[in-house]
C-alpha cells in the first residue's frame, strides 16, 4: 500500500511539472513577437549548419526573452540567441563542454589558470 501512495504521489508530481513546463513555454510564445521560424531563419544566417536543439527561455539581456539555438556545422557547436521581441542576434558563440554543462543547470567547476 506505501509503494502504491508513493508511486502515485511521484506520477502527481512529474505529471504537474510537465504541465507547468507547457503551460510556460506557451505563455512565453504568447510574449514573443518573432515566430521561432523567423528566428531559426535569423540563427541559421548568423551562423549556418543544422539545428539540433532550441527553445524559447527567459534571460538577460535584450527583451528578455530569447530564442536559444544549438547549431551544429562539421565537428562545431555554436549557440546562438535570438530576441524573440526584435530579431536581434544576442549572441553567438561556440559550444564548449563547460558552456553546455552551466546551459543544463549542471554545476561546473572552473580551473584557475596561473
């Protein structure tokens, strides 16, 4: 019976995440004032290749609110950021493993070089 509470109590939880995470993400495409095409259009001229990841966040800088996009060309890994209000390329610089790991919340640890 404490298996079944427990399973139910974790299915509640995961189940109200994944609710809230769509319900942000729509209300966060509802403050965009660029489609996410227009700004993959934007991204792919800044830096062309293959998107393999995007997504719409709240971050500092420009509105705000960006579109962030992984674009992969031969054996390189750019991020680019797009201001979902004004199109503006916020950023653009290459992917390294410690960006991607701070980008995923992971704590990384930097190495002070003498």
């Amino acid at each position: 019976m404490k298996k079944i509470i427990t399973t139910a109590g974790v299915i509640g939880i995961v189940a109200a995440s994944i609710s809230a995470y769509a319900y942000d993400r729509a209300q966060l495409a509802k403050e965009a004032k660029i489609s996410i095409e227009q700004a993959r259009e934007i991204a792919l001229k800044a830096f062309p290749g293959k998107i393999t990841d995007e997504e719409l966040e709240k971050e500092q800088g420009g509105s705000g609110l960006r579109y962030s996009f992984d674009i992969k060309q031969g054996k390189t890994e750019q991020e680019v950021g797009v201001d979902a209000s004004t199109g503006t390329v916020l950023e653009n610089v290459a992917e390294t493993d410690d960006r991607k790991d701070a980008h995923q919340g992971k704590d990384v640890e930097h190495k002070d070089e003498d």
